[in-house]
C-alpha cells in the first residue's frame, strides 16, 4: 500500500487530498496540521500536528515523527492568501506569503525529500496567479510572487530529484471554493481533489517539472 504525506491538511483542499488518499486510492496517508480539526480526527489518518511549515524546529519535529519510514509521495498543500493592493502594501503580509507558500514549501521538501522512495512523487499547490503569463489582472503581490517563487523551486526539485525518477507535479487546483477564497469558486474541495489526484497519478518524468490545472490543461510560467 503506497505510503503518502499530506502537508496541510486540516481543512480545505489538502484535507479531501487525504480523506480521497484513504478513503478512494486506497493510500496509507500521514497528515500533518498546526492544529487538529474534528473533520481531520475522524479519517482513518495518521495525524502528526505543530507542523507550521514556516518554523524549522517545527518541520524537524514532523522529519522525527515519521520515525525511519519511507514515503512513495509527498503533497505540499499549506499556503496562504492576503489581498495587497498596490496602494496599501503590507510588507507583513506580503512576507508571511512568501514565509509559507515559497519558503514553507521548500523546507518541507529539503528536510523530507530523502524519504521519498526512487520513482516515487512530489506533489507541490501552486496557483495560477504565480503565472507571468496568465497575469492578466494585476495586484495580489505577494501571493502572486510567492507562488511564482514556489514555481521555481519546483523545476529545480524536478531536476534535482530527476536522478532518482522522483517526479515533481506543480498543480494548481482551480478555482476552489475554500476558506481561502471565502468560500467563491466554481469547485468544491472534493472535486478539486479528485482531479488533482488524477493528475498526480499521471504523473511521471515527462510530465515531471511541468505546471498543470486540476482540469489536465498545462498552464504557461
Ligand atoms: N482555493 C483555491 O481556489 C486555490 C487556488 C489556487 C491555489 N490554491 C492553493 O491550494 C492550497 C490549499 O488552499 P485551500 O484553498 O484549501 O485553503 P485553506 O482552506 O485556507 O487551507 C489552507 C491550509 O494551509 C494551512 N496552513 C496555512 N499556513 C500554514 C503554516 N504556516 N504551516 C502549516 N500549514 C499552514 C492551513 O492550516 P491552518 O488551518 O492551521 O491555518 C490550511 O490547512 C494552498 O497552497 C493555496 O494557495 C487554492
């Protein structure tokens, strides 16, 4: 039974990641969150809380967690959202995206990637909005620049784990109707996840370092 982490996974998208991981593609699923939810309680998950991925004593407490074992797949689900228009930048806000969604991204990776058994997969949330090309509204400038930065470190991780068949999915999960979006979008959660896992299980070293929509449709940098 593959053995896959979710980091994020409390609520919202990365909470159907494990509850479809378990309960549909039939995974073994480690979930880890800051704090626990009921939802999160009642799956038949591990739950491995305090993992602010944004915290290094907090991602070692998750690396020591998991004891020796192994991950046939990692998902990096966490990530924040702050609307900082140009005229009212806050350089807090604009930070603690970058903190979390760029930076919290990579540290989870860096610490666990070893883990991560040869040919198996790396999942990374990134957005659309952290395309250059598809930026055709503006504003939204740390969440569009963390994620744009989240991109970038997702094709390195695809180059540098390529030697081991590790293949790195970067998937933006459309437009989901979550806490982060005030409950607007044209997806629920469980539909944003079942395609995303079907993305995921396409995955593979073609597809490996390559932006893609929960719809299949790859999405230009
Ligand atoms: N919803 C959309 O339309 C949409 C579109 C594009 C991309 N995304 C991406 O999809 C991912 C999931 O978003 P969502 O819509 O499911 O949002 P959500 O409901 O707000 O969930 C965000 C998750 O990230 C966790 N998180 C936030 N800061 C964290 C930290 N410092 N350390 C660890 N976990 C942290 C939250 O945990 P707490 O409960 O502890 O805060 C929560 O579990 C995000 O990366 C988001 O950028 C979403």
């Amino acid at each position: 039974m593959p053995r896959t982490l979710v980091v994020g996974a409390n609520r919202g998208i990365g909470f159907e990641l494990a509850k479809q991981l378990r309960e549909v593609r039939g995974h073994q699923v480690i979930a880890t969150c800051r704090g626990p939810s009921a939802e999160l309680a009642a799956l038949d998950v591990e739950v491995i809380e305090n993992v602010d991925v944004t915290r290094d004593e907090a991602v070692a407490h998750l690396d020591a967690a998991l004891g020796d074992r192994k991950l046939s797949g990692l998902w990096v689900v966490a990530g924040i959202l702050a609307r900082t228009p140009l005229d009212a930048l806050d350089w807090d806000a604009i930070r603690a995206q970058m903190e979390v969604n760029a930076f919290g991204a990579l540290r989870v990776v860096a610490t666990l990637h070893r883990r991560i058994v040869d040919e198996g997969r790396l999942a990374l949330l990134t957005s659309r909005m952290g395309s250059l090309a598809d930026n055709g509204s503006g504003g939204f400038y740390g969440y569009r620049m963390s994620k744009a930065a989240l991109n970038a470190a997702g094709v390195s991780l695809a180059r540098d784990l390529a030697p081991r068949r590790i293949a790195v999915g970067l998937f933006h999960p459309g437009f989901v109707r979550t806490a982060m979006t005030g409950g607007n979008g044209n997806l629920d959660p469980d539909e944003s996840a079942r395609m995303l896992l079907d993305r995921y299980e396409d995955l593979d070293m073609e597809t490996s370092g390559r932006f893609f929509h929960a719809n299949g449709e790859e999405i230009p940098w």
